[in-house]
C-alpha cells in the first residue's frame, strides 16, 4: 500500500500517540510489542491493533451475560474477546502457542520458511519498521520475537485491566483437561484459528471435547458453488507460499464436521466485517454457533 494512504497514515498516527502516552504514563519503551488487537486498557490509552473488534461486537452474537460460565478463548493473541468475556461474567481461560516453534508448517517447511512469512506479512499487519523486521525476524531472536508477540501485549492489557483472566500455553491440538486447567467448558471461542492449522480437523476435535454447550468459530469461508461439503485447499505449490494459512472449509462442510462431533445445533450467525491495519485490507468473516 503506497504512503499516504489514509488507514495507513491513521494507523501510524495512532501508534505514534499510544507509544508517546505509554512513555508518559511511565510504561516504557514498547516500540516492539505487536498488536493483534486495538483494545481500550483506561486513562485515553488505546492499543493500535491490526483488528479492530470494539464496534462490531453484536455481529458475533455473543450471549449479553456469561455470569457462571466457564470461557475458553483459544488462541487469544493480545486478548480482546477473552476480557470482553470476563467483562460479560464469564470466568475466562485464554490460550496461547507455548513458542514459536509451535506455529503450524507445512510438513518439510522450516522455522527460516515460517518466519520470512511473517516478515512478508508485517508490512500490512504492524507498525513495524523495515529495520526492525530485519532486527525480528531472525532465529536468534525469536524468543524476544515470541514475547514481543504474543506475551507481553496480553500482560501489559490484563495488568491495566485489572483481569483475573487465566493464561494457558498450549497448541490447538494439545487442549486437554491438563493443558487448560478445567474438564469442560460452556462456552468456547474460536476466532481465525483454524485457518492457521495444517489439520483443522484435529484441531477442531480438540476443542469440541473440551465443550458442554456452545461452541462459536469465527473465521473466513470458503466461497464454492452448491451445497457439497468442500475443504479448499490454499497454500500454494512451493514453500512459503502462503500465509501461514493451507485450508477454507465452507459452511456444509463446517455444519456436518460439527454435527459429526457431537453438536446437534449449528447456525451461521452472520458475517462481521473490517479493514485489517495498516495494510487496509478488508475482511469479511462468518460466525458459526454450535451448541449441544
């Protein structure tokens, strides 16, 4: 996306100001923190996420109280929906990749394939500057990567949020009892998880066995012709051609992969829409409810 582009600039405006507020308030330098999601953590600080989820809330159709339920957020990055679902009542698990060496790759696909992907994807989904990607996204500094990403933004929101929300590290496909500190759940989320799974049918499974009541994915569809239960396959014919992302199910075959583990009711919703920041990309994503 060239320069001057508004949602760029408007992103870059926005990174500006939280990080000069962040020093002001004392928290330091977080120039390399990566913010999956724009969150409102109090006293005007406002996180500048790649997704932006504050305004399109009803379109999830999430319950209005959760007061009682035990909430599993899988695969939560920075965090929005598992405080949006203590914020509802809900006492919430969130659950993260242990490390980066736990990102799912495309059998014989190296870590070096994984992460020059992600480097290719930030210019669209982070403030990050050339010079710190080529800083970042090198092996030997994948832990500091691995914090900057997917630890320390979901600390510093839970820190000013007061949140008792519980965090776990696992991969989709380890969830368990053991794993995520409870036998079952009444309600389980899932938003843009699968599409980033080698196996999303596994993946699937897993979740599915830790769920008593309503299950709710919420990611891309793959759009194809009739009603025949298609899992399309889009991760290109060479390593690296992809964006950490190999199958699109469509509905039908989502409705009867649900139905086939044990969940009786299965509905889309409806679809929730955006602009991914800075890239300005949009997006149109379903949402699925599944209950048993």
């Amino acid at each position: 996306m060239s320069a001057g582009n508004p949602v760029q600039e408007e992103h870059r405006r926005m990174t500006r100001e939280f990080l000069a507020q962040a020093r002001e308030l004392g928290y330091g330098d977080l120039c390399d923190y990566y913010w999956y999601h724009t969150i409102d953590v109090g006293n005007g600080l406002v996180t500048p996420g790649v997704y932006d989820y504050r305004y399109s809330l009803e379109a999830f159709c999430f319950p209005e109280s959760l007061r009682g339920m035990q909430v599993l957020d899988v695969g939560a990055a920075t965090g929005f929906f598992s405080f949006e679902f203590e914020k509802r009542g809900g006492a919430v698990v969130s659950t993260e990749l242990p490390s980066l060496l736990d990102i799912d790759k495309f059998p014989g696909e190296s870590m070096e394939h994984t992460l020059k992907k992600l480097e290719g994807m930030m210019p669209a989904q982070s403030s990050y500057s050339d010079e710190q990607c080529q800083q970042l996204f090198h092996r030997q500094r994948l832990e500091h990567f691995y914090n900057c990403f997917l630890i320390a933004p979901f600390e510093f929101c839970r820190k000013r949020l007061n949140s008792q929300v519980t965090r776990r590290f696992t991969t989709v496909y380890n969830l368990s009892p053991e794993t995520v500190g409870g036998d079952q759940f009444d309600f389980i989320f899932l938003g843009d998880v699968l599409l980033h799974t080698v196996y999303p049918l596994k993946a699937l499974a897993a979740a599915a066995r830790l769920c008593r009541g309503t299950l709710v994915l919420a990611q891309g569809l793959a759009e194809t012709p009739g009603d025949l239960p298609v899992m399309l396959y889009v991760g290109g014919e060479a390593p690296g051609m992809d964006e950490v992302s190999w199958w699109w199910p469509n509905y039908a075959c989502f409705e009867k992969m649900l139905k086939k583990l044990g969940f009786p009711h299965v509905e889309l919703k409806g679809y929730h829409q955006g602009i991914v920041r800075p890239g300005g990309g949009s997006f149109n994503r379903a949402v699925i409810h599944a209950s048993r």
